[in-house]
C-alpha cells in the first residue's frame, strides 16, 4: 500500500482524539453527578471544545500548509497530552473546561491536517470517498471505545477514580505522538501559491463567496448540530429518561458511536455503486422516522434493577441506531467538496468547515441542554428533526453546485 506510514498516522492521530474530543458527554454526566453543576453549566464544556476549534481552524486554515501538516499534527498531540497531565491533578469542573479548550486546540490542528493529507493520497473522487469514510468511521471506532475505556475506571469507593483514564490517554497520545514523528510523506504538492500567510488568509475568505461553499457550510452546521446533540446527551437521557445506573448509561450510548462507525465504513462501499445523494437522501429520511416513532416510546419508563442485559429496556438499544443513517453524512459532504476543490485550497476549506462543524456542534448541544432542563430529556431530541429536515432540503442544491464544478 502506498505511503502506508502516513496513512496509518492518521488513522492513529484520529482514532487517539475520538476517545478524549468525543468524551464530552460522559464529563458533562460527570460533571452534573461529582462536581455539582446543573445541564446549561455543564454544556458549557461543549463551548469550551467548540470555541477554541473555531478560532484556531479560523486563524490557522491558510497558514498551515507553511507550517506543515506534520508538524502540525505532531503540536497538537503535545498540546492534548499535556492537557490530559493537567485534567488529571486539577480535578474540577474548571480543569475539565480547560482540558476541553486545550482539546479544541489540538484537534483543530490534527483535523485541517489529516483532511487535507487524505487529498494527498488519494487520486479520484472516488478513492477520496472512501478513505474519508474509512478514516472517519475509525473515527467513531475510537468514540465507542471511550464508552467502556472511562466506566473501566468508575469505582464505588473513589468518586475520583475515573480520573486515572487521563493518564492511559496521555500514554496513547505519547505512542501516537512517536509513530508520526517517524512518518514521512511528500507535502510539495500543496505549498503555499500565496506571497505570505495574510495572502493566504484573504484566500480562504475568498472561498466564501462560492455559493457551492455556502451550502456546503450550510450542510455541514446542520449535520452537527444534529449529530452532536444527540451524543453529547445521550448518556444522561439514558440515566436521567430510561433510568439506566450511570456506569451502564455511559456504556449503552456506544452503541451510537458503533452504529456511527459502521455506518461510514459501509458508506464507503456504498458510494461505489450508488450516488451520494441517494445514499444521504435515504439516510436523512431513515433517521426522521427513527426520531419520530422510537421517541414517544421513551416516556414514562419504569425504573427497574439492571442485574444483566436483559434487564435494559429495548428502547436504550433502539434508539442509538440513528447513528447508522446520520453515520455517512458528514464524511461523503466533506469529500464531494474537497474533491471539487484544488488540494491546494483543501486546508483553507477545511478551516471553514471546521469553524461552522463547531458552531453547529455548540449550538446542537448547549439547546438540547436547554431543552431538557425546559421540557424534559424526553422530549429534547426532537428539536434534530429540524436540522435534518433543512439539511435534506440543502443536500440537493449542494448537488447542483458540485455537478456544475465537475
């Protein structure tokens, strides 16, 4: 296989990141159950994350192929191991706040790299669908891992005990860290055309004024939104809605991200004998149904003692199957772009996907939060019908646009 090491870095780098990026639903339960703040303060950990990807994906999109996608990536993991170090001696809802910031920060770093790496690799629309879809569902791959990896370290005895996960994170953040550094790959192909890093900024604000970018940006809000809401609160709507023990609601909402990464693993096949908007049509529509007819049987569940699986309700394992259906959007949205664009301005589109990825996630997350404080867990995902609806409606003029660049 061709440029194996750098393939196999970015497959590590992501999966190391899924586990800690995508932890924020289990420390916003943390958070409300050991340090004692309500749903809205918690989701501010969501913000923290966001922000900070926003603002590094903004300021570094079009300075980063000067920089180097390597050492950008190799900054980022320092940055989250130190970050794991510190969330481990703080513990308070104020480290947590700050091991997310830091987390934004690095991810940002590693996410504008890797998508524009896999430009590198690849050479047709094709080839581009499917190792986004194979990196992104290795991707979620690591998410359901960190859904046993933190109950692992829960303990009865120590409500501090969970901590300890920080310090196997920054190990893996540390092996990760050393198999990049030996990783080489050619990054000529998309050095810099502008004269200097402020050039290059005004270039990727350019990228703005393509209505095929706005709806792409568009596209990418709304799938967030909609995707982050979901699991940023799941694990509490299965403690606080279905009455799942904690240690169990944390490891039932794996199932999401499990149904997420085989969702983009098959993605990938998929695209190679149907259309992506066939395939994401189907998918939305799938997704709406789930929402509709599994929720309204969420309400009123008993409480009931959980001695083995069998006790769990049916609903708990129900209802994360969404993730199936919502699983190929993002990845196929992100490579029919990308594939449309020069791979020289593959960073500077990633930074603005990135940046609106985040505000999408923030606000997906932090309404929810509202929403179950205002009208119950029980009722809260169903504010993702409308993001789903509108990104249904946008897919098809995101397909006009691309077909007219191709």
């Amino acid at each position: 296989m061709k440029n194996w090491p750098i393939r196999i870095s970015i497959f590590i780098n992501y999966f190391v990141f899924a586990i800690l990026l995508n932890s924020v639903g289990i420390v916003i339960q943390k958070s409300i159950n050991v340090f004692e703040v309500n749903e809205l303060q918690a989701s501010n950990l969501e913000l923290a994350k966001d922000l900070s990807i926003l603002v590094i994906s903004f300021l570094v999109g079009s300075f980063l192929p000067r920089f180097g996608y390597k050492r950008g990536m190799l900054v980022g993991l320092a940055l989250v191991g130190l970050g794991c170090v510190m969330m481990y001696f703080g513990n308070s809802f104020n480290s947590a706040l700050l091991l997310f910031g830091i987390t934004g920060v690095a991810f940002a770093l590693i996410k504008l790299s890797v998508y524009s790496v896999i430009g590198l690799l690849t050479n047709s629309p094709r080839e581009h669908n499917a190792l986004m879809s194979s990196v992104e569902g290795f991707f979620m791959l690591g998410i359901a891992l960190a859904y046993f990896l933190f109950p692992a370290f829960y303990s009865d005895t120590d409500p501090n005990g969970w901590l300890r996960v920080y310090l196997v994170i920054a190990v893996l953040v540390g092996l990760s860290f050393a198999f990049l550094l030996f990783a080489k790959f050619d990054e000529s192909q998309v050095q810099s055309t502008g004269k200097n890093a402020a050039e290059d900024f005004v270039g990727m604000l350019k990228l703005v004024t393509l209505p095929m970018v706005l709806v792409f940006i568009a596209c990418a809000f709304l799938f967030v939104m909609t995707e982050q809401g979901i699991m940023s609160w799941l694990p509490n709507f299965n403690e606080k809605i279905l009455k799942l023990p904690e240690k169990v609601s944390v490891q039932m909402a794996a199932i999401l991200a499990i149904s997420l990464a085989i969702g983009r693993v098959l993605a990938g096949q998929l695209t190679k004998r149907f259309s992506w908007l066939s395939i994401l049509s189907v998918c939305l529509v799938a997704s709406m149904i789930i929402v509709i007819t599994v929720l309204p049987k969420t309400e009123n569940v008993a409480a009931t003692s959980i001695e083995s699986i069998a006790d769990i309700p049916l609903i708990a394992f129900v209802f994360p199957l969404i993730g199936l259906f919502i699983a190929p959007i993002y990845p196929l949205i992100n490579s029919v772009v990308l594939s449309a664009l020069p791979k020289v301005q593959h960073s500077a589109m990633t930074g603005l996907l990135t940046v609106f990825s985040a505000l999408g996630g923030t606000l997906g997350s932090r309404v929810i939060g509202w929403l179950f404080m205002q009208v119950g867990g029980a009722k809260a995902f169903y504010f993702t019908l409308i993001p789903m609806g509108l990104l249904l409606f946008f897919l098809f003029i995101l397909n006009r646009y691309t077909r007219i660049r191709a």
